[in-house]
C-alpha cells in the first residue's frame, strides 16, 4: 500500500500531535519572516570631525589648521545624508554622529549650530592643552558597538581615519552590522590606516571637487604699516571689549554666555574671528605680537565678564 493509500492518523496518535506541532512552528516562522521582511533597514553615520577638518582643509585649503579656514559642516552632512540614501536605497537614515573635542566638553556656538541641525546628535570629548582630541575614539566605539548590539542598525557609515577605530569596527560587526569607511582624498598619500581599511566591508574616497563647496579659506589679513609704532595694550584691550560688545548684540546673550566657563580660553574658530575683526577696527596686523593678542583676550574676557 503506498502513502496515497495510507489511512488517516487518528487525532490521539503521537504522530499526529507532532504534526500538528511541526505545522504551527512553520507558520510562526512564515509570519516572523513575513515581518522582518517587513521592516526597513536602518543605517547610521559616524563622523570623526577631527579627521574631517584636517583632510579637507589640506585638500581644498592646504592646511589642517581649523583657525585657517571654515568648514560648512551643516552642508557637509547634508551632502552625506545624500550620499548615504543613494547607496543605501532600501535603508532608513536612524541619524548622523558628530565626533568632535571640546574644552572641558562644553559645546562652542558651532558646536550648538550642528546639534540643532535635523538627525544629527552631537558628542563631544576634550580638548587639551594641544588642542588634541581626547576621548573621541571611546565615545565612537560605545554608540557603535551598542547600537550593533540592540539591532538599531544593520548598516553603519565611518567617516574617520584612526586606527584606533578598529575596535570599534570589529565590535559592530561581532553584532551583525556592515560598517563601510567613508574618507577624503590624501594630498599626498594615505589618510587613513591600513588595519583600519582591512577591517571594514567596504571603502568609498571623496574627491576634491565633492569638498570645495564646503571648505572657504579665511583671508590672510594684512594689515602693518611699516614704520607705525604697534598700537598699545591699552589700545588693544579696548578693542578686545568693543568686539565683545558687538557679538552680545549680534549672537545673543545665550551664546556668549556659553563661552564663559571655557575661561581663560577661546575655543579656536571665536579666538581666530576675534583676531581677525580686532585687526580690521586697528588696521594692522597682530600676528607676532603675542602681548598684544592677550591683551585682546583680556579686554574681550572683561568685557563679557561684567555683562554677566
């Protein structure tokens, strides 16, 4: 007798209940697929701003120093948002990391710029003395590997170069995530490491004519009059207030205010504006006269802390 032939099993029988169980499992898997096919993939990206602002400022400005020229970050990300939706076409965007240091890890007014920004979340390790980034690469790895771990990313985009980065990729992969490295054409070389590029699934450079209209170099201001006597530090330091005085009007009282427990220091893009505008009221240049830029900072510091 074949199967066709075979009698029923009886409801009791062992084999059926078996049956019965094999047929319910198959349809939980059918309907747990059916959801996860369902549900979009998620990406995030992670951008090193210290990576970002040294090799595109050497790309397009032909410096790293950041007091040297303007970085449009709000245009950058947007142009990485982009970027990230072409290739990841079928993915949605969970948000965009901005790595980046801070004295004392208090947020600059360029800071609180890019956090307003949609979809972005700003983090922020300190700055020393040297103006070298501490405690960036930690913070990279943590968002990474956690959001890996709880499955709130399938693919995640790493702008950066460090090879301290490298745990931080094999820790998201450990979970499942894809991570792909984004970087910015060398002036000469390489700008990322090599332990760094093994470890990722994929690699994609963006060229000089994909950074240029983010990068604006500031004019060398040249302003000395040879033969004048350098203005005095009295003189100076009356500058330094009245530009305070001027960015209270112009950035507000709140933003300003932001600036007061970074004292004695400047964060290096409001140091590099307040020379820059100091210049411009004396007519002259202040660069190599280390006396006379404090007793700019002083007068700027004094002024803004009796408004306070």
């Amino acid at each position: 007798m074949n199967d066709a032939e075979a009698p029923p099993t009886p409801p009791g029988d062992p084999v059926h209940a078996l049956q019965a169980r094999l047929e319910l499992t198959n349809e939980l898997l059918r309907r747990m697929l059916a959801e996860v096919a369902k549900t979009p993939s998620t990406h995030a990206i992670f951008v090193d701003a210290g990576y970002v602002y040294a090799a595109a400022g050497l790309l397009v400005a032909g410096t790293e120093d950041r007091r040297s020229f303007e970085l449009d970050a709000g245009g950058l990300i947007e142009a990485f948002i982009d970027k990230a939706r072409t290739i990841f076409a079928d993915s949605r965007l969970l948000r965009v990391y901005w790595y980046d240091g801070a004295r004392r890890r208090i947020h600059t007014p360029e800071h609180q710029s890019i956090a307003e920004l949609p979809d972005v979340k700003v983090r922020l390790g300190n700055l020393n003395a040297n103006n070298q980034q501490k405690g960036v690469d930690s913070l990279i790895r943590s968002d990474l590997e956690s959001l890996a771990r709880h499955r709130a990313i399938s693919d995640a985009v790493l702008v950066g170069g460090d090879e301290d980065l490298v745990p931080a990729v094999e820790a998201a992969q450990g979970y499942g995530a894809r991570v792909h490295l984004w970087g910015i054409e060398a002036a000469d070389g390489r700008n990322q490491a090599e332990p760094l590029l093994w470890e990722v699934d994929s690699r994609r450079t963006y060229d000089l004519d994909f950074c240029r209209p983010y990068v604006t170099r500031r004019p060398v201001t040249t302003y000395e009059n040879d033969g004048e006597p350098p203005p005095s530090r009295d003189e100076v330091r009356f500058i330094g207030a009245r530009i305070a005085e001027m960015w209270l009007t112009e950035k507000g009282r709140n933003a300003m205010a932001e600036l007061l427990p970074g004292h004695p220091y400047l964060p290096g893009p409001v140091d590099q504006d307040l020379l820059v505008e100091a210049e411009k009221l004396l007519g002259r240049s202040l660069r190599g006269h280390a006396a006379l830029r404090r007793a700019l900072r002083d007068g700027f510091w004094q002024h803004l802390q009796a408004r306070f």
